[in-house]
C-alpha cells in the first residue's frame, strides 16, 4: 500500500510540475537571467573546456563507471551472505542507472521541444511553446528539437534509487543529499549553457523518482514470486 501511495503521489506530482512550468512562464523568466540580450551570450561559455569535462563528458564517465562497477559487485557478490541485505537495493541501483536514463532519453525523442538557446526569446528560430502544443504552420518545417526533459542529468538523479539501497535513516539522508547534488549539478550547468530550463531538469527529477519507484515495485513483485533470478533469501 505504501508503495502505491507512493506511485501515485509522484505521478500527481509530475503532473503537476508539467502544468505548471507550462503554463506560468517561469522558464523563461528563470533563464532569462543567465543569458545577456547584448552580447548575445549565456553566463557560461559553452566552449569551456574544464567546465564541461567536469559537469558533462567526466561526469557522465563517472556514472558510468560506478554502474558498471555496482553491476560486477552485484554479480560477484550475488551468493556472498554479506549480500543478502542489500541485493534488493543493488537491483535497483543497477536498473534505475540504466532505464533512467534511456527512458527519459527515449522522451526526448519524441517530445520535439527545444533548447532556450533555439528559442526566439533568445534570439533563436524556435517559438516558445508548451509540450503538449503543436507548432504553427509556418514553424513545422524546422528540425525536430530533442531537449525535453534533461537527459543529461536523468543519469544524476538516477542515484536516488540509493536510497532504496541503504537501511537506516542518515544513510538514506546521504545517498538522497549526494544524488540530487549531483543530478542538480549537472542540470544546472545545461541551463547556464543554455541548453535546459528548469522545468526541464525539474520534471526529470521527478520523472526520475517515479521510475525507481516503479522499479522498486517491479522487484519487489519478483521476490514476492519467488522468482530464483531475484531471489534474495
């Protein structure tokens, strides 16, 4: 039951998020103050080589890393006694890390919603519109746009199925406060670049936290089924 509280408050939540970011206009007031109508330029240069090893391609190999490395430990250490307490967690980790971010990729696909800097707010080609509307006639021949929701951060915030992971209260504080840390901080350079709004990276947070909770679900369904692949006694 709680569980499906859970589910559903996240979903409403997400709704939510969506209709608001759509309809208030705070993105645009938002990013308007990282982008400087003179110089025609955002606060932070895309070009910047340091900066964009560590808050994009770096971090992004990090991630990377430690999914793989969290998926060997969990095949190692699958029989170990030691492992028994926290497999439940680790399947999760290890799935969240891997359908978060495809999933939220496979959004962007779709969704045909661009980047600030393609918008004619600042001084690009695209008009502002919300993610359920259709463009204009005269804007359907532009190229399809694939910015919504943050897919570079889905792979920050789907450290939060951490949380899952640890047993007691102040661990749980930790691997949340270190996972949105993270997913914020890689959002947050995207849309100094011009390359997010907040609502972006927003609903992938929440987007995020709905699809390890379903994950959750899903494993728990398994264990409940006895199923030997999952079978963590």
């Amino acid at each position: 039951m709680e569980s499906t509280k859970n589910i559903v408050t996240t979903t409403l939540v997400l709704i939510a998020t969506v209709l608001f970011f759509g309809l208030s206009g705070a993105d645009i007031w938002v990013q308007s103050h990282f982008y400087n109508p003179l110089t025609h330029q955002w606060i932070v240069d895309t070009n910047n080589t340091v900066l964009k090893f560590i808050f994009y391609d770096g971090i992004k190999r990090l991630l990377i890393i430690v999914a793989v490395l969290l998926l060997f430990g969990l095949i190692a250490g699958w029989k170990r006694s030691w492992m028994k307490s926290y497999r439940r967690g680790l399947i999760i980790v290890v799935l969240s890390s891997i359908a978060v971010p495809l999933i939220v990729g496979s959004l962007k696909a779709v969704t045909n919603m661009p980047c600030p800097k393609s918008l004619d707010s600042f001084d690009g080609s695209y008009p502002h519109t919300c993610v359920w509307e259709k463009y204009n006639t005269k804007d359907c021949h532009l190229e399809k746009q694939k910015c919504w929701p943050a897919g570079h951060a889905s792979g920050g915030f789907a450290l939060l199925s951490l949380i899952l992971l640890f047993h007691n209260r102040k661990n749980k504080i930790i691997a949340g406060t270190v996972a949105m840390g993270i997913g914020w901080s890689m959002g947050s350079y995207k849309m100094l670049i011009g390359d997010h709004f907040l609502s972006h990276t927003t609903i992938t947070m929440v987007l995020a936290w709905l699809l390890i909770l379903l994950i959750a679900r899903g494993v728990d369904w398994m264990i409940k089924k006895n199923l030997k692949i999952i079978d963590v006694q």
